[in-house]
C-alpha cells in the first residue's frame, strides 16, 4: 500500500497561507499600509480600482529597501521583526515587510519598486503566484511603492468569492481609516477609479476623525484620558445624543494596532449605561498603551484579536476613563440637593413664590405627577386657585372636536361623583365597534369576541411583504420631490447606496449622484407618509446597516425589512376609525398575518369562553 502523506509543493503552500491572511482585497490593503507606516513613511497614497479586485497600489516615500531586502521579502517565514522567540512577546512595530508580502505575491501579480535615500538606483521586482518573473535596476523615486494586481487570479474559486466593486470598496475604505486614525501624523490619500475620495494632512487626532467622519463630528468629540501603572488611555468619546444602532465607529488600538475586543466594548457600554438606549453604540476612538509582555497578538491571523493577562483590570480603567470623561464634560445627569422635595405642594399652597422660582427649576429640573402628561397646553393654570378644573375646561376648549375620538374610561375616583353610567358604555356608541387604546392598540369586536391588534407590528407585517413583491417585480411607485434633498455620506455608506441603487429605485427611491460623496434625493416611495426625505433615507441607510450586522438576510429581504420599520405606523400615533379598519384588513391579507418581521406577535384574540373566565370562577 502506498503512502498517503506528502509534502505540498510550495505554490500551494503559499496558496494556503495566503487564505489566512488575504482573506480579500481589505486584507492586503492592511498589511501594505501598515508596512509603509513602519518605513518612517510621511506620505502615504492608495489607488484602488474596481474594488481592489483590479489594482491596489500604496505608494509612500519612506527609507525604502535594499535589493537584497527586496527579494527576501517575497520569501516565506521572512520577517524583520522577530529574531528569537522571546520577540513574539515584545512585538511593538508592524512589521518592516516581509510575512504577508509572501501571501499576497502567491495569489496576485504583484510590481514592486523601492529605493534608498543614499542609492541612485532602486530595484524593480515582479512576481506573479509566487514566481519571479522580473528582477533588475529601475529608476524610481525615494521610499517604496506595491502594486497589486488582478488578486487571485490564480485561484477562480476565492474570486468568484468576492462582492461587488461597491462592497468590496467599502471594505477598503474601512481598513485605510484604521490605519489614518492610528497615525495621526502621517499624510494619507485614497483614490477609488481615478477619483479621490480622501486626503488627510498630518495634524492632531480630533483634525483627523473630523477629515474622515465629517465635519458634523467636531461638536460631538469629548476628550478621555487616563494614566495608571497598568495603562495609558487617550482619545475621544461621542456625546450620547450621537449613539448609534449600528457598530462600525468604534475603535480601539492597543500599541496603535487595531483590534476587536466586545469585552472592552461592553466597559464602554457599561460607561454610558442610562444614558444611551441598550441597542444603541457610542462612537469613539480609544489608544490603549500596554506593556507588550501583557498582551498576545497572534492569536489570530489578521491580529486584529488579542488575549490580555489581566483583562479585569483593564475593563475597570476602560469602563472609568469614558465615564469620568463623561461627568467632566457634564453629560452624566446630577442630582440638585438644592431642590425643595416638597416643591409641588409649596408652590400651590403659596401662589405668592411664582416669581422667586423660575421656570429652569419649577418645570424642567422637577417635573411633579401632575405635569407628566405630554399636552402641557395651559399648564400655568394648574397653579391657580381651582386648578384642576379650569386646566381641564381649557384643554376641552382647545382640543375641540377631537376630544369626540378618544374613549375615556371613568376610574373609582370619578366613580363618587358619577355613579351614574360609570361603565355604561356610552363611550363606544360614537366610536362604533373598533377604537384605539393608548394610541398604540387598535381593539375591535367580532362576532366570538375581541381582536387586539400591535397596529405598529401590524403595520410593519403589511409593508414588509409590499416591499418584497416590489422588490421581486420591480414596481414600486415614486412621488417625486417638490425640493430635492442631497446627502453627504461617509466614503463607506456612499459605496454602499450605489451597491444597493438597483434595490432602492424598485422600492421607489429616486437617487442620483450629486458630487463626492453625496446623493440627491429626487423621490421617495409613493406610499410613505414622512416629514423629511433626508431623515427617511439616512434612518434607513442606518437600520439596513443594523440588521446587517445583527441578521444573515440576503441584501433584498434585508432592505425591506428595513424600510417597513422605520415607514411603519408608531405605537403613539393617532389613527381614525377607517385607518384602523384598514389596517386590520390589509393583515390578513398578508401571507403571513400572525408576526411582524421581527417575530413579534401582531395580535391576539379573546374568545367570549376566554373573557367568561376572568368573571367566573
């Protein structure tokens, strides 16, 4: 019987190593800017073509490399940073070239042109699947520019892998503002198909996150800073108005090395806790320095994950420095020991202390049980002599017919006074046989018992399947726009809205390009019925973002699910009696009646036998 192990020959071995490392055209965009960081590079530029598929090329001018360093590079186990086992534990830099360049060079044709300040003549070296093809003297500038072409051309069942030029971009743009918010004072460019879509001068880390995220982010930052024996943090923290549903602007560098860590995320959440809603994510930006003999970055190919050997302690200083920025910059509530607990009987005992109060303390700082109702029309006549009759005859007066559509039920209180028709059910006789419960519960009457519909979970059930058929038959209607409305993006977000304009215009989206960066909205799905165009799209543009880091759905089922939540009917919205009506039909109309796409339940029946029960037993 033959031998059944063999050793792999070297192009496939590097194939395989490649896979780890180059998991797509992000992965090599990484691993090159890191290695023009570490070449004392000043100025870095990045030209990408068809979503890195085609072309990624970094060019900087840094110390460049010698011909003999040149070609080892491309070698495999070649690395300048380690030369004893002990340097695994002391690792500081990124690495010099070397490593990675092996895997890339094994599944792309790969140009390299590099040369020393003191040299008058640099190297030119071409590789192809890791096959020399080109060595010789070449007249370059200073420092070192890669190109890597056609990626994976070698290996056709790793391309086919691969997204669209849109999804594979944005991707890219995601690796490059890593590596421009960990240096600060290096000078990066991004060009996409000729196009520039970044240029970031060297100055302080609040000018950078501003160059990449927007100008709207420089009203948002708040510093954060700690220094303890164990750790140094530094950087910058979003107020709690800006929190996100959506993860992506989070980022935290250990040693100026990105990493992903949801245990240090959960101390940042744990920091801004009451504050921001539990689905919600702050952005910030946080460099964590620690003693290289505590930490341990390759335990993962990419080492964008690490193992610390006392992470208690760095999630108590983590989760300390974003809450004690937080207080410092008085975004955490305080409590006013001033305040009379008292404030509300006083006030209306002595009428003479309206003036010395003012309105800050009496209404905003304190709000008392009788100012917690949400139409506060003639509020100051609950403070007269017969306040609860005049605020009451002043809001019937203004509220006028419509007080005719809300259904009122008399409380024991009310019982004293009224023991007539307490429960008589004169309420419904107007109202007829549905009507709507705290604006948020629509309750109708069947010939067994009652129907108790969720009308936003109902709503959002309706419109999910709608959007689906329009998606699947291409025949979403649009209103056009009286006043077009433009929206700047981030470079991410931009890629993403072109990768899904398809998708968009068969819902009824009308979008057209308007500048870098920004779109034009020209129409909006006919059936919507929104205050702002551009709040629709951005809260979309938010919510399909979410559920694509929370949800595995395919890119149309995940659109639609994302319009029907944030177009659907919300629980407090006022609906007439035909409204509901409809609403209850159009349900059970639907494929599938029972749940609303997130799985909630869209109504529930009380059978006569059910109600029978809560009276007998």
């Amino acid at each position: 019987m033959n031998d059944l192990i063999q050793l792999l020959p070297d192009a496939i071995a590097n194939q395989i190593a490649a896979g780890e490392v180059v998991q797509r055209p992000s992965s090599a965009l990484k691993e090159l800017m890191e290695n023009a960081v570490d070449a004392q590079a000043k100025n870095i530029k990045v030209l990408i073509k068809d979503g890195g598929k085609t072309l990624i090329q970094v060019i900087d001018d840094g110390i460049g490399m010698s011909v003999t360093d040149a070609r080892m590079c491309f070698e495999r186990h070649a690395t300048s940073k380690i030369r004893r086992s002990d340097d695994l534990f002391n690792i500081r830099t990124f690495g010099f070239r070397g490593e990675a360049m092996a895997s890339i060079a094994a599944v792309a044709q790969v140009e390299l042109k590099t040369r020393r300040a003191a040299d008058e003549l640099g190297a030119l070296i071409c590789i192809e699947g890791s096959e020399l093809k080109k060595q010789e003297p070449v007249v370059c500038q200073e420092g070192t520019s890669v190109s890597v072409r056609n990626l994976f051309f070698n290996v056709p069942a790793r391309r086919n892998f691969l997204k669209s030029n849109a999804v594979e971009t944005k991707h890219l743009v995601e690796e490059f503002q890593r590596v421009a918010l960990a240096y600060p004072g290096v000078s990066f460019s991004f060009h996409q198909n000729d196009m520039e879509l970044f240029k970031l001068g060297e100055g302080k880390l609040s000018k950078r996150i501003v160059g990449i995220f927007g100008q709207h982010y420089r009203n948002q930052l708040i510093a954060c800073k700690e220094d303890t024996p164990h750790i140094t943090i530094t950087g910058y923290i979003g107020k709690p108005e800006n929190a996100k549903k959506t993860r992506g602007e989070q980022y935290f560098f250990v040693n100026n090395r990105f990493i992903r860590s949801n245990y240090l995320h959960h101390a940042v959440l744990n920091a801004y806790e009451g504050l921001i809603s539990p689905d919600h994510h702050p952005f910030y930006v946080l460099f964590l320095e620690i003693d290289p003999k505590h930490i341990d970055i390759n335990v993962h190919p990419t080492k964008t994950e690490i193992k610390l050997d006392d992470e208690r302690t760095i999630y108590g200083v983590v989760r300390s420095a974003v809450k004690q920025a937080l207080g410092a910059h008085h975004v955490v509530p305080t409590i006013d020991f001033s305040l009379d607990v008292n404030f509300t009987e006083n006030w209306k005992a002595d009428t003479s202390k309206k003036q010395e109060v003012s309105l800050e303390n009496s209404y905003k700082t304190y709000r008392g049980p009788s100012l917690l109702n949400k139409d506060v029309k003639g509020w100051e006549r609950l403070f007269e002599n017969n306040p609860e009759d005049e605020a009451l005859s002043s809001l019937d007066s203004e509220k006028g017919t419509e007080e005719k559509e809300m259904i009122t039920f008399s409380s024991r209180a009310n019982a004293l006074e009224k023991k007539a028709g307490a429960f008589s059910g004169e309420a419904f006789r107007d109202t007829g046989n549905t009507f709507q419960m705290e604006n948020t519960y629509i309750v109708t009457q069947t010939s067994s018992g009652l129907l108790i519909f969720d009308q936003q979970a109902a709503h959002q059930r309706i419109l999910y399947e709608r959007y689906v058929r329009q998606l699947e038959q291409s025949s979403g209607a649009s209103q056009q726009c009286l006043f077009p409305q433009n929206v700047t993006l981030s470079p991410a977000d931009f890629a993403l809205v072109m990768d899904l304009n398809d998708e968009l215009a068969n819902l009824g989206f009308q979008i057209s390009v308007f500048g870098q960066n920004t779109v034009l909205i020209n129409g909006v799905p006919a059936d919507v019925h929104i205050n702002s165009e551009k709040a629709l799209f951005e809260e979309l543009l938010e919510q399909f973002k979410h559920f694509k880091t929370e949800l595995s759905l395919d890119k149309k089922e995940n659109l639609a699910r994302s319009l029907a939540k944030k177009s659907s009917i919300k629980k407090g919205d006022r609906l007439n009696t035909q409204e509901m009506e409809n609403l209850a039909g159009q349900l059970f109309a639907c494929q599938t009646p029972n749940y609303s796409p997130d799985g909630c339940k869209t109504f529930i029946k009380l059978d006569i036998s059910k109600i029978e029960r809560f009276f007998n037993f």
